[in-house]
C-alpha cells in the first residue's frame, strides 16, 4: 500500500471537539431525566435515528458482542427494546443479564453509557408494542428467525411471502419468539468531547441510597 492509501488517512484524522462542556452543576439528579434531556437535544438537532444504541451482550464465558438497535421505551424502571427472544443476544441475555448500551451522538460530540442487568418484558407489553408495529414489520418478525443461517435471500423472500399469504386479511399475532427486554440500569455515563481531548465524563452510580456521581478522566 503506497503512504498515501486509505489507512494512512484514518491515523490522520482527527477533530478538536468545542461544541460544549459537561459541569456537575448541569447534571440532573436522577439519570434517567437526565437522559431524557439529552435525547430531547438529540432529537431536536435532527440527528438520524437517535434512538439508534448499540446493545453489547456476552455469553457466561465472557465472549462479547455487539450490535445496533432501536430504544423504544425509557422510564424509571430502566432501557426498553424488542427482539426475536431466540436470536444471539436473546440467548446472551437470558444466560448472562449484564449487558452495555451506547448511544453515539456524534453530531452534538456526546456518548451515553450504560451499564445494567436485562430482564425479559412482561408478555401484556409485548403485545401491546407489536400491534402498533407496520404491518410489513409484523410479518418480518415471522418471516425472520433472526441469527438463525439462511441459504440465500431467496430463502428469506419465500418466507416472507408465505407469512404475508398466512396472514392476509386477519391481524398479525405475536410470533412466540418475539419480545423484548428492559435492561435496569447500575452506572450511566454522560460524555461531552472537549477541546484537547479533555473531554468531560460524568458517572451516575446506583447505590443503596440512590445516585451518586463522579468525574473521570478522560
């Protein structure tokens, strides 16, 4: 590769972050609304699918791993997302509850972290979420047994046409696969980039009597 390939321009590049800062004096004083605050922000800056977290799950051994969904619901209680319950992170969660969500928004230069432990949600909630669902979504969660390997995108189109043809005409049930989880959450990480990368890290930390916060360096 000649010095001027692609990966030589990755080690150079580089933004100075200067939106803003974090001061313990912003920070409300519980998480959660503080988190609300912030996605408010997220939102109304137009930023694509803020809502979009990174979800890292690992097996009992400690195998990690990753991937992106869709926060559908925040409260008090915790974090609340869907899933086919029979997927990899289903059945890392169901093994081993502790679990991380990242929420990158990187326009505003921000990260959210939260670390936690998964509980598998009520089926009365299940149910009520997956009837306000597209219908197209519906019949996706049947056609697709998610992680499962498939032959081909031919095997997932036949799939989905068999569903759409089940189903034609009446409403389209819960698959019992299908449901989601609320991950309650221990620690929850306010990241705001700073210039120097000296960045502000603000940590809420559960405890027996309720939040408490601390600083760390970045």
């Amino acid at each position: 590769m000649t010095s001027d390939g692609p990966l030589d321009t990755i080690a150079a590049r580089r933004e100075d972050y200067a939106r803003g800062g974090l001061a313990e004096s912003d920070l409300a004083a519980d998480p959660i609304v503080m988190f609300e605050r912030w996605y408010a922000e997220a939102a109304g800056a137009g930023l694509h699918e803020p809502n979009a977290m990174a979800v890292a799950t690992a097996t009992p051994d400690g195998a990690p791993s990753q991937r992106f969904v869709l926060l559908k619901g925040v409260s008090p209680d915790g974090f609340v997302f869907f899933t086919n319950l029979r997927s990899r992170k289903g059945h890392e969660l169901f093994a081993n509850p502790r679990c991380a969500l990242l929420f990158p928004w990187h326009p505003l230069e921000r990260q959210v972290r939260v670390e936690g432990l998964a509980a598998e949600l009520p089926r009365a909630e299940v149910e009520a979420y997956f009837a306000s669902r597209p219908r197209g979504s519906q019949l996706g969660a049947w056609a697709s047994h998610q992680s499962a390997v498939v032959s081909g995108r031919d095997e997932l189109d036949r799939e989905y046409a068999a569903v759409s043809a089940r189903f034609e005409g009446v409403d389209v049930p819960v698959p019992d696969e299908w449901g989601g989880f609320r991950v309650r959450p221990d620690v929850v990480e306010f990241w705001q980039g700073r210039t120097g990368r000296m960045h502000d890290r603000l940590v809420y930390r559960r405890t027996d009597d309720g939040w408490a916060t601390e600083r760390l360096a970045p």
